[in-house]
C-alpha cells in the first residue's frame, strides 16, 4: 500500500539529469562533483550519491563535516568536498576518513591542520577565494597570508584546488560573472607561484549549463541534478527531469451542504453541495501554509487538477472535488507529474524552488526511491 504521505525521488531522473551535465563537463574536458548537501536537497543524499556517481560525476559535494562523514559510513569512497565550517570543529575524524575540506582564514586552516597532525595523515585542502560574493571565502588581500600559511604546514597540508562561488550564475552575461572568474584566476596564478599546482573550480548548476569558459578543471551542480531548471525554463521546456514528487492518499470523502465555512477561518464556504477530499499534508510536512493565501494551491486528484480550498493546516489540506467520484486511499499530486510543479509552487511563494524542495521533510513524510 502507498504511504499515506509520499516524496517519491525518481533515480532514473537523477542518473539522467547527471549524465546530462557531466556530458557538457566531459566537452570542456572537466569532472564534475555533485552537491548533495541539505540531504541532497531535500533527496537523500546517499541514494543521491550512488545514483550520480554511476551516472558520470566523480565528485560529492557538501556544506558539513557531518553531511560528509554520512557519505563515508555508507560506503562511498568517491573524493567528497565539504566547504562551511566553524574554525572550533574537530577535523581529525573528516582528515581520517580522506575528506577534502575548503579553508577561507588562517584560523581555519589551523584548525584543520590540528586535526592533520591528530590524524597522521595530511589534509586535502581546496582553498576558497571569496572572489565577489562577501560569504565564505579569502579575499584576495588575505590571499598570500593564507598561501603562507599552507607554506608553512609543509606535509601537513595538500593544496587540491582554488575554489571560488558565482553571485549571478543564474544571469549568463551578468558582468560580475568575468569579474569573478578573473579574481580566482589571480588567486590560482599567486598559489603557483608559490610551487602549488592546484585544480580550479567555479560553476553551480546554472553555470555548468550556460557557460562552459567555466566549466574551468570542475563544476559542481546541485539543483539541475534534481531536475529543477536553474533558467527556470518550464518543464516542458527543459532539458531537466524533476526527480522527486510529493504526494499524499485521501483521508476522507464526504458530501458536504451548501454554505459551510472550510478549515480554519472560514476563507472559503461551499457554494453549493460538494463533495471535499482531505489529504493528510500540511506546513509541518513542507506544503507552507502561505501557499493557499490567494486560494490558488491546486493539487492532481482523481484524473484532473483541483483547487485547494480554505486554510493549509499543520497535518491537513482539504481539496473541493464538486461531484466528482472520489475515493478514500485514492493518491493526491501535490507537485509532480500530472500536478503542479516544484517551479509552480515557488512561483506562487515568490521564492525559488530550491526553497520548495529542501523543505519537503519532517517524521512524517516517507521517502521513496523508483527508477533505481
Ligand atoms: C549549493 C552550492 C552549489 C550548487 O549550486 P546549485 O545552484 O544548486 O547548482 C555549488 N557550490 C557551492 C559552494 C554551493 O554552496
């Protein structure tokens, strides 16, 4: 029996979308890492991982060392990047288990090589240059203190790569874009003149597709490999396949009379006897409860689209079905094939729809893996 609430991840979509960029990566002569960070978007990072790694990509890409670590008990022996931490962490654990860690200070580059030396083993360094974006990242004024510093840590420290992250990589001809690029090749020419002979690596999702003077030794998309267009080209328009849907089974069915108030707050009352369906999905499990503030939340019910009526609750929607055959069990789309869209639901937040899919989650959604 299909679980009552369902976000269902098409692994044949993943290894599609991935052979897909790394197939544009390959052309620039480029490896391609995939970033499975946040739980792989909200996917599952391990079955993510697998999925991508037989799919063409070499490289995992996340945010923690805990994210990281996750990668390794698993089994996954692929070089994992993790790039934002906390110069107060213990590093050992991550050196031990040969993951490749992004330093942007001196303190952390210390706290990283304390953790070398704890491991025995020298620590794979990709250093970060914050070449327009003011988030993580040396600015190249601290650049050559760094490059000092990595001097200093003699066999403690292997430099891998300079590294760097777009502002604008959504808007290909944005000119802060060549102004980037031209920062971290300057980092990357000082690192060596100093004897280092480090990778470069630069481009998101948007940047994978739209610019391959890029693609440079790397790239590392996360979005485009769960099938959500970075261009947010409709997807009918896009090359990409959506990987996960969101769905949840029928509650309850009944007929109910003209003029009663529904969900709570009353916003919308029946206009004539109708028939309501209730789906067991609400904002604790990722459908935001702003959502159906303009009454426009639809869902793909029992062969059509329908309307959402009346307040999104904590565990519950309730859907207008008029006089319709609905049953109880029968399975809602609340964005997916036949549904709305991941892209429609942003549209109608006014966010993106990175927001929307890392925000699918919680004890009570069941994750499920087709396609594999
Ligand atoms: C999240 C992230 C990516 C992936 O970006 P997308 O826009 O999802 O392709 C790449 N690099 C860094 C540093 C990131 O934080």
């Amino acid at each position: 029996m299909a679980p009552r609430l369902e976000a269902n991840v098409d692994l044949a979509a993943v290894r599609h979308n991935v052979a897909l960029l790394a197939g544009a990566a390959r052309e620039s002569g480029a490896a391609t890492m995939v970033v499975v960070k946040a739980d792989g978007y909200g996917h599952g990072a391990v079955p993510v991982s697998r999925a991508a790694l037989r799919a063409g990509a070499t490289w995992l890409g996340v945010c923690t060392l805990e994210e990281a670590l996750e990668l390794r008990w698993a089994g996954i022996t692929a070089p994992v990047l993790s790039w934002l931490h906390l110069p107060d962490e213990d590093f050992t654990p991550a050196v031990e288990a040969g993951i490749d860690l992004s330093v942007s200070s001196t303190r952390h580059l210390a706290a990283v090589l304390a953790g070398a030396r704890r491991a025995g083993r020298p620590a794979r360094l990709h250093l970060k240059v914050d070449t327009g974006l003011s988030r993580n990242g040396c600015l190249l004024h601290d650049w050559p203190d760094l490059l000092d510093a990595v001097e200093k840590a003699g066999e403690d420290a292997e430099v891998v790569a300079v590294w760097s992250h777009l502002a604008y990589a959504d808007q290909p001809t944005n000119p802060t874009i060549d102004r980037q690029l031209v920062r971290l090749n300057e980092a990357w020419e000082l690192a060596r003149a100093r004897g280092l002979n480090p990778i470069r690596h630069l481009a998101n999702s948007a940047a994978t597709m739209t610019r391959p003077d890029l693609h440079l030794d790397l790239v590392r998309p996360g979005i485009a490999v769960y099938g959500l267009d970075p261009l947010d080209r409709p997807v009918a328009e896009s090359p990409l396949r959506p990987a996960m849907e969101f769905r949840g089974r029928v509650a309850l069915v009944k007929r109910v009379p003209a003029g009663e108030g529904v969900s709570y707050g009353h916003e919308w009352t029946t206009p004539r006897e109708t028939t309501l369906a209730l789906v067991p999905a609400g904002y604790a499990d990722g459908v935001p409860r702003r959502l159906n503030a303009n009454g426009r939340m639809r869902v793909h019910l029992a062969g059509r689209i329908r309307p959402v009526v009346g307040r999104v609750c904590m565990d519950q929607v309730v859907v207008d079905c008029g006089d319709d055959e609905v049953h109880e069990g029968d399975v809602a789309v609340l964005f997916g094939a036949g549904g709305p869209t991941a892209q429609d639901w942003a549209t109608e937040l006014g966010t993106i729809h990175y927001e929307v899919a890392t925000g699918v989650h919680g004890t009570r959604v069941r994750r499920t893996y087709s396609g594999e």
